[in-house]
C-alpha cells in the first residue's frame, strides 16, 4: 500500500524570527519535525553537544 504525503506550507516562529517553509504532512504522525531547511531559513544552527539552537550566518548563493 502506497502512502502519500500533503506538501504544505508553515510560518514558523522561533525567538522572534519569521519565516515560511515547505513541509510534508502525515495524518499517522502526531508530532512535528523541524529540519535543516527551516533552521537554515531562520538562520539557526542545532548544537547536539548542548541541545540548543544557536545564531548562524547565512550564506546566500
């Protein structure tokens, strides 16, 4: 059985930063998961030795 997804699109806020971002939607799934692309849009960094978000710069290309 094939499962599809919803592609939509969410205004995230985090420490006063807006933006919007892709996302896939899953009925199954009660939780939502932030990835590399809304991190880098809000230019956020995830430190995995201290759990934090940090400041980044952003690199336009």
């Amino acid at each position: 059985m094939k499962r599809f997804l919803t592609e939509s699109y969410l205004i995230t806020e985090v420490e006063g930063v807006r933006t919007v971002t892709p996302v896939l939607v899953n009925e199954k799934v009660d939780r939502v998961l932030l990835g590399t692309i809304t991190f880098e849009a809000l230019a956020l960094k995830f430190d995995p030795k201290t759990g934090e978000l940090e400041k980044t710069e952003v690199l336009l290309l």
